[in-house]
C-alpha cells in the first residue's frame, strides 16, 4: 500500500495545540509559521482555562483536515483530554498527531489513543 | 484447475510470510514507540524546566507573548522520506532547518539572552526527538493498516479460495471416477456378452461336428450293416441301455 506522493510532498511544517508554555518553548524551536495575508493562519493555538472545547476542535480539525502542509500535530495530553473522543477517532497517517506532556501535567502513557492501541494488540 | 490451486498456495505462503516481516517490524516500532515516548517525556521536562528560567531571566512574562506573536516563517521543518519495507512504503520524517530566516533574534537582548538561546537549543532537541516520535507512530498506523490487509487475504485464502479449489478438485475426481467405473462395466458387458456369443458358437460348432461325426458313422453303418437287412432304426431309441437281467 503505498500512498500517493500527493499526500506527504508538501506537508513540511509542524503545528502545535497546547498551553502557553508548551507552545513557546516550541515556537522558540522555530516551528511556528503564519500564511501570507490576507489569508493569515497561524499553525499554533495557545490554550489557557479560558478558552473553549469548540476552538480547541475547530484548531484540530483545521490542522488535520483542511490544511495540506502540515506534516506532524502536536497536542499537550491534557488538551487532548478535552477532545479525547475526536483524537481517538482520528486514525490517519497524515498528518501524525502526537500527544507531548506540558509542564503542568506529566505524561500519562496509559491516556495516549496511540499507545491504548499499543496495548491493545499486545494484549494488556 | 490444480495449477490454481498451486498458485493459491504459493500466495498464501507468499503472503503470510509478508505478514510475518511485517509484523516482526511492527513489534519493534511499537517497543520503539515505547522507548520514544518515555523518553520525550523526560526532554520536554527539560525543555519545560529551560523555558522556566527563561521567564526567571527575564522577569517578566512578556517574553512569551513576544514569542507567540513575532511568528513569521517556520525555520524548523521537516522533509518526508520513504522507506521500503517488503514492500510497504514507510514515510519517514527528517527534521531540517530552514536556512536564512534568524527568528527571535531580538528576543531577550535586554536580558537573559543566554537563557534564551539555550531554551531554543533544548526545545530545538526535543522537537527533534518529537519529530521523531512521528515518523515511528505514522509508521505504525500505516503498518497497522496494512498489515490488516495482508491477514484478512491470507485468511480468505486459506479459508476460502484454497477450500473453494479443493472442493472443484474433489468434483472433478469423481466424476472422472464415475466416468472409468462406467466405461469399465461397459466393458465388462461388452466382454460378457462376447464371451456367451464365443461359448455359443462353439456349443453350436461342436453339435455340428457330432452331427456330422454321427452321420458319418451312420452312413459307415448303413453301409456295413446293409446285408442284414437290420439298418432301421431302433424305434425305442433304448439303444445306449444295458440289458435287463431279471
């Protein structure tokens, strides 16, 4: 099964979903990238207390399904959580959603939808 | 219909072996994943802690929002390759820096500058450790899939076609064994009814002969016996009986 060129060729940036600290710290890698006006979309969304489950869905639907050149996704575990049933059903391979801990809360292996699969077929 | 059932077979080998390589490679990822995944949480910890005394440096939390909004290229991306596993193509994510786009490069010129560029250098590490973390969980779902695939063919063969050839292959047989056990009784008939024709003929050849044996001997009789005058015939035709002695 190989997949068409088309679907990985133009996917060369990262995006990130998380809380403030988390989405610095890897902006500061240099990850972040705004489109060109008018158009401007960022591929970062800073999440705090505030900010509701709908945007957080509409970020992830925005950089798993609209947009074409994103290669990976990244998502603190803990905003997951907020969209657990969304990023459990996400199943494609393009782009990759990984789930990173944040500095507030550790990472869980058990939470992660890759890794309940992990478990899952080795039967645990 | 025997050569299919050979190619079904050697499909069948063929591809559970597929599905044998591809599950070794799949085990290995997932412990991989494993591994990977215990160890980005260690590095962004680490990260986590740098950007921590980033904030100290600078004393203020402004640096942050400074950051998330002088966003304009992306400098860190990433390239996909591929990779050929019996058969299966396997992207594989390649961290590059883009070069000529110096981002943040005013930020904490005030003060803590060092803090900065050292948290940039450990978030750098562990966006690659993310990276590739990627790479090995894409693998995964896409083996994942495809080794799905693989088993649900190997099983109809196994279960279906190869069952399926078999069962054709019995047919035929038996029929073809009805057909010879036919042709044989017909055989056997045809023998049969030879062989009383044969049997007949010789009963009606060797009559003849003792026919023909008789007359002789009659007309040898006939003529010996003739001064006697006795040639008729015994009427009784008890010739062949002993006397009666009472």
């Amino acid at each position: 099964m190989a997949l068409p060129q088309s679907a990985y060729k133009d996917r060369e940036f990262l995006a990130v979903i998380g809380d403030e600290d988390s989405v610095t710290g890897i902006l500061l890698a240099g990850v972040g990238h705004v489109t060109d006006p008018p158009d401007s979309q960022k591929n970062y969304l800073v999440v705090d207390s505030k900010t509701e489950n709908s945007v957080i869905e509409g970020a992830f639907e925005s950089f798993t399904r609209e947009r074409k050149d994103i290669a990976i996704v990244l998502i603190n575990q803990h905003i997951a959580d907020k969209i657990r049933g969304k990023v459990d059903a996400y199943n494609e391979a393009f782009p990759s959603l990984l789930e990173i801990p944040s500095k507030d809360h550790p990472y869980d292996p058990e939470k992660d939808s890759v890794m309940k699969r992990v478990r899952k077929l080795f039967g645990e | 219909m025997k050569s299919k059932l050979k190619g079904a077979q050697t499909g069948h080998d063929l591809l559970k072996r597929k599905s044998e390589a591809l599950t070794k490679r799949f085990r290995e990822i997932t412990k991989r994943i494993d591994e990977a995944k215990r160890k980005m949480g260690r590095v962004m910890q680490i990260a986590a802690f740098s950007l921590a005394e980033v904030t100290y440096a600078t004393g203020n939390d402004g640096i942050k929002y400074q950051i998330t909004e002088s966003v304009r290229q992306a400098k860190f991306r990433v390239r996909t390759r591929q990779e050929n596993v019996s058969g299966v193509f396997l992207p594989q994510f390649e961290s590059f820096q883009m070069e000529g786009t110096s981002e943040f490069g005013m930020t904490g010129l005030g003060k803590g500058g060092q803090q900065v560029q050292r948290s940039r250098e450990t978030y750098t590490r562990a966006v690659e450790t993310l990276v590739e973390l990627a790479s090995l969980q894409t693998a995964f779902v896409i083996l994942d899939e495809v080794i799905k695939v693989v088993n649900r063919r190997v099983n109809a063969i196994e279960h279906v076609i190869i069952p399926r050839t078999e069962n054709t292959i019995k047919y035929i047989n038996s029929e073809l064994d009805e057909l010879d056990r036919e042709e044989f009784f017909r055989l056997k008939k045809v023998k049969n009814v030879k062989e009383r024709a044969a049997a007949a003929e010789e009963l009606e050849r060797q009559k003849r002969k003792q026919r023909e044996d008789e007359k002789e001997n009659n007309e040898g009789a006939t003529k010996s016996e003739q001064p006697d005058g006795d040639g008729t015939k015994n009427v009784l035709g008890d010739e062949g009986d002993e006397d009666l002695i009472f």
